[in-house]
C-alpha cells in the first residue's frame, strides 16, 4: 500500500529560516536528503522533521529532556515526540502553531544548546 504523502503548506521553513539566521553563529546547510537545517557553531540546531511518524511540517529543535515535558504538558497541540525522536533531546513543534516571538525563544534555546554541544562559547 502506498503511503499518502504529507500536505504542507508552500515554504514551511520560510519564517524559521528568517528568526534562525537573525540570530549570532547560525548558518543554514542542507541535508542529504535535500531538506533545509539551520547550525549553530556547526552543531544542529532546527530543521524540519522528515521521519514518517512526524506531522507536516513539524520543525524539529533541540531541547532538555525537562524543558521537553514542560512544553508537552502546557502545550500538547504544539509539541510532541514521535516514537523515533524519544531519545534525543529535541522536540516536535508544529510551524502552523508558532508565532514569531515563540519560534524565536525557541530557535534560541535551541542555538545555546548547540553551541554548547560544538564547544562554542554562547553569546
């Protein structure tokens, strides 16, 4: 049986890409498989999740595993965790639900906890 393929919207990286790259040390790169990452000191920072479990355009970030439970509990109909992102340290947002100040907070903690994880010193 053939898998549906996933509606989206034009350009759901468009305003991610836009608040990442305004922020100090972030480089946006491409994936293997030809979908759009934003870095901090080379060391992932967002990008949009590509796993079959994930929604449309769901972008993926890093976060603590505590700040993670916080976002599932205040806002379940923003964050989520598929099965395959459980063990990293990242979580699920749903791009159509963000506004730019909480993308922004968002990509920010995100950048940090990058910078940390390549060594670099936060600004």
């Amino acid at each position: 049986m053939a898998s549906t393929p996933k509606p989206s919207w034009p350009d759901p990286f468009a305003l991610v890409r836009r608040v990442g790259l305004s922020l100090p040390d972030v480089t946006e790169e491409t994936k293997y498989d030809g979908t759009p990452v934003l870095k901090a000191g080379g060391s992932f920072m967002a990008g949009i999740a590509t796993d079959e479990e994930a929604d449309a355009d769901s972008l993926v970030v890093r976060c603590q595993f505590e700040d993670r439970e916080l976002l599932l509990e205040d806002a379940p109909d923003v964050y989520y965790v598929t099965e395959y992102h459980e063990r990293y340290p990242v979580v699920l947002a749903r791009v159509e639900h963000l506004d730019e100040d909480a993308l922004r907070d968002l990509l920010s903690v995100s950048r940090r906890l990058a910078l940390l994880k390549a060594g670099r010193k936060v600004r």
